[in-house]
C-alpha cells in the first residue's frame, strides 16, 4: 500500500484519528496540517456487516484468510494434539492473558505447545507457499 499523503513509498504508519495510511513523520505533519476526520461508522449495523463480509474489522498483511483457518476445524493431526489438556489449558492461559505476546512466547517453550503451532502452520501456510 502506498502513502495517502506523498503517493510514495511503502506505507509504515496509519492515522490514529481517520486511519489513511503514511510513510513519514513529515508526510504525518502535512496530512494533520489538512485537519483529518474521524473515521465514523453510520451505525453498529453497517460494522457488523463488514465484520461478516471477510470475518475480520481490520486487515493486515499477515491475517491469515478465513477460508484457511476454517480449515483448521478439520484437521486430524491438529485434533489429536488438542486432545492433550495441558495444550488446551496453555491456549486459555495465553486467550486470558493480560500480555498475551509474553504468554505465547512462554508457551513457545514447552514441546507440546510447539507441536499445536506447528500443526496450525501446516494449514494455514503448508511448506510451499510464500
């Protein structure tokens, strides 16, 4: 995605207020100098509806598509690991968490947990795609 602002390069940044997207503290400046607007939804309707269109409100270069986490419901290998207690309990733990990055990293520690990642991985990005 490209700046908004310049038309430039690779964007980095987004506006916290009307989210256009930037690539520089000086681009910023120029964009704030403008007066941007808040983003406003119409109504909670109209939000729930992009919600249910892609399933998610916000998109990212690493979201993973819906269609591919779907596929993790069906999963023979994923179930298996599942079945272990201690991966369900370490998958709350890091849901519940109040830093859930600290959380996942320490997780990342037992084999187990390395093993359900591992598992999700091979669907939602098998070996030979990018």
């Amino acid at each position: 995605m490209s700046c908004k602002v310049c038309n430039g390069k690779k964007t980095l940044y987004k506006c916290p207020t009307c989210l256009i997207p930037y690539c520089s503290l000086d681009c910023w400046k120029t964009h704030k100098r403008v007066k941007c607007k808040p983003v406003v939804h119409k109504n909670k309707f109209d939000e729930e509806n992009v919600k249910k269109e892609n399933g998610y409100q916000y998109l990212t270069d690493s979201t993973v598509p819906m269609e591919k986490l779907k596929l993790l419901g069906n999963s023979e290998g994923l179930s298996e690991v599942l079945k272990n207690p201690h991966v369900r309990n370490m998958i709350l733990a890091i849901d519940r968490s109040e830093n859930p990055a600290k959380a996942m990293e320490d997780a990342m520690l037992e084999p187990i947990f390395v093993e359900f990642a591992d598992e999700c991985l091979k669907i939602v990005q098998p070996p030979n795609e990018p």
